[in-house]
C-alpha cells in the first residue's frame, strides 16, 4: 500500500518543491527500510548529503530531482519478489 501511495504523492513535476522532494525522500527510505548510510551509498552520493536533504539543510539541483524519484521507483520494483 504504501508503495501504491508514493506513485501517487510523487511525480516529476511536484518534486521540484522543495517541501515535496524532502518528503519523497523521506517516505522513499522508509518504503526501501533502508539506513542512511545504504541508501547514500546506492545512490553514489555521501551520507552527510543525503541527510541535509531529508532535514531540508538543502537539495539536489531541480534538473537532478526526477533521476532521484526514478531511483526510488526502480529500487521499489527490484525489492518486489
């Protein structure tokens, strides 16, 4: 269910709000179960950066946003058995 709430809440256009995009990330992580520390390292970017977005310290440039929200969708797809 929660995977089917996250489609929903989080397209490519309503990520570019900073408020939005902080909160994909969060929900995107809870979804996945996954650390810090595991998911900074699939996406190839530090802990301490993937923190400052989920405390909105700040965020990846808006043209980078929709290749974040395709990373949450294709991990949620390859967690699927």
């Amino acid at each position: 269910m929660l995977k089917q709430n996250f489609l929903k809440l989080f397209n490519k256009e309503n990520i570019q709000k900073d408020s939005v995009f902080m909160e994909m990330v969060i929900k995107g992580q809870e979804i996945l179960e996954l650390t810090d520390s595991q998911i900074s390292k699939k996406m190839m970017i530090t802990k301490p950066t993937y923190e400052r977005w989920k405390k909105g310290a700040n965020f990846p440039h808006k043209y980078m946003r929709p290749g974040i929200l395709e990373f949450f969708l294709k991990e949620m797809v390859n967690e699927q058995y």
